[in-house]
C-alpha cells in the first residue's frame, strides 16, 4: 500500500503543471517531500533518493513527449567556442592605431579626406592556416592576414567614410613558428623572414578603383639594441586599370628604420621611391609608451605620394596624433 501511495505522488508530480525540474534544488524539494510523509518512516534514505532520481528521468521522458507532441524537437546545442579559443586563432597584425589630423594637396585642392580634419584608423588580424608541427614542417608558418586603413571626414556635417584600403594577403612568416626543420625553409629563411602575396584595394568602381597585386619579400636587421632596419621589396603582378602607373610613384621598395630613444620614447622611418626618381615619398613617426594606458601616443607626418591608394598619384602631407597599440614581432608595415 505504502508502495501505491509512492507511485501516485510521483506520478502527480510528473503530470502536474507544476512538474519538478531537473535541477540540484528540485531533487532536494522531492527528497524533503517523502521524507515528511509519515507513511515513508520504515524506508530507508538511499530508497528515497532512488525514488527521486527516477523521478527526474520521468520528467525528461515527460518533456520530450510533449515537445514531440506539440510538433517541437529538440534540435542539437548551438557550437560555442570560447573566447580564449578564439584568440588562440587570430592574433593582432601589422599596425593598429587610432589616430586624429589633416591632409593637404600640394596643388593646392582639397584633399579627398576632408578640408579641414579627418580621422584615420587601421586594424589588421592573422591566422595561421597550419599547425606549428614537426608533421608540417613547410606550412607550419603559413598565414592568411587581413588590415584595413580607413579614412572618416569628420568635419563634414553627415561625418561620411571618404576611403577604405582592403590588404588581404597569405604570407610565409619564418619568424613565427617553434620548428626546428624545413625542407622548404632551410634556405630561404637565411635571406628573408616573410614572403608573401597581398592584394591591395580600395573597394570602388570605375574612375575611382584603384587596386594592385604584388608578391612580396621581407628581411628585417638588428643593427645593434636601438636600430632596426627593414626591407620589404616587391614585384607587381597583376594592376587595375585606373593605376597603371602606380609604380612610378610607389616603386618595388620600402625602407623603414626604427631607433629607441629611451625606454619610454622611439622614432620610426620609411621611405619609397617610385621609378621617377623624384617621387620620393617618406613617413616619420615618434611615439612614446604610456605606463597608465595598453597603448603609446603617437605624432606622424606624411610627405608623398600613396598614403591612401586614391590619391597615388597627388603628392600629398599629412600630421596626425594617436594611439597605436603595438604587439610583438609585428613586421614593419
């Protein structure tokens, strides 16, 4: 009898509207419940607790009839990868920096930026396509990479994005793996740490598309603790339309040197000289870290040609102050 009157609260609680969730509180409410019931006295605790984990498969068995039912099947959990995961796979790349100033046409116009300020922003990512396995030795320090550069017309009352250029590039970097062997590697990595294929673009149409394809190379020098000297040297394989003559006034070489002055304040230079000897164009940059912020102020100034792709071909300068956020190992890009 005590046995029927089991059963029957269990199967009240399981067709009840108020039926017993799965979780840790539900299951201690059940055991208190039989427990309180006097007519449970000559049962022992482990039968109670048998009593209320049967009672749990119940209610899933329950719950699923009803979904079925009711024309609702539950479908497989959502993929969830966690964030740490997720950094493991991308890593910041190139330069990454927020900053605020002015361009000027030496002709005289307005530059396409705005005629008075502008802000202009970069951000970039890398994946590594293989793992950094002896199994992989030639594909180990292959990666996909992507960077942005964008220009925003602030001063203008709609603040309207006046250009963007898109770097997709695949790129060997020998520089970023723990492998110690190389069939492919062994020899070239004597004379360059990347090599790569980037496509360089700004995303427009027509007159205003502007878009080149180069194979890349890149050796950087430690000329003692405080100067670093980077060569990145590259030949056009395929042109747009509207630039092709972009090598006379970006040429296939660029030169960037970078000095520490103290431990809190370091100057940066590149250069590049189209094929007409005098296009000229050069970046210098003094930055200084911030020891109360992730990030080092910066002041830049630009005198050249090709700081943005749509305007290659007009000299133009540029000052501009900012945050750059700097990584380790980045390549001087």
């Amino acid at each position: 009898m005590k046995r029927v009157r089991q059963l029957a609260f269990l199967t009240s609680l399981v067709a009840g509207n108020n039926a017993l969730a799965l979780g840790s509180t539900d299951y201690e409410n059940c055991l208190l419940t039989l427990i309180a019931d006097s007519t449970n006295a000559e049962l022992r605790v482990q039968d109670l607790k048998g009593l209320c984990e049967n009672t749990a498969e119940m209610l899933a068995v329950n719950e699923q009839s009803q979904r079925e039912a009711s024309g609702v099947v539950a479908g497989p959990e959502p993929l969830q990868i966690p964030f740490g995961s997720f950094l493991g796979y991308f890593q910041p790349y190139k330069k990454n920096y927020f900053s605020f100033g002015s361009m000027k046409n030496q002709d005289g116009g307005d530059p396409f930026s705005g005629k008075t300020s502008d802000i202009q922003f970069q951000i970039g990512l890398k994946f590594a396509l293989f793992e950094d396995s002896p199994l992989l030795d030639n594909l180990a320090p292959l990666y996909f990479g992507y960077s942005q550069k964008s220009w925003w017309d602030i001063a203008e009352s709609s603040a309207p994005f006046k250009e963007h250029n898109y770097n997709p590039e695949v790129f060997w970097d020998f520089r970023e793996t723990t492998a110690t062997r190389y069939s492919l590697g062994d020899g070239i990595r004597r004379f360059v740490d990347v090599i790569g294929y980037e496509h360089q673009s700004n995303g427009l149409d027509q007159f205003g598309s502007r878009s080149w394809d180069r194979i890349y190379a890149q050796r950087e020098f430690k000329l003692g603790e405080k100067l670093g000297v980077n060569i990145k040297a590259w030949n056009v394989v395929n042109l747009g339309e509207y630039n092709t003559d972009i090598t006379d006034y970006l040429g296939n070489v660029e030169l960037s040197t970078s000095y520490t002055l103290s431990d809190t304040v370091s100057a940066s230079l590149t250069a590049r000289q189209g094929h007409r000897t005098e296009k000229i164009s050069y970046q210098l940059d003094l930055q200084t870290n911030w020891k109360w912020m992730n990030g080092q102020f910066f002041l830049s100034y630009y005198d050249g040609y090709g700081e943005a792709l749509i305007s290659y071909n007009e000299k133009t300068r540029s000052l501009r102050a900012g945050v750059h956020f700097p990584i380790a190992n980045q390549p001087l890009q």
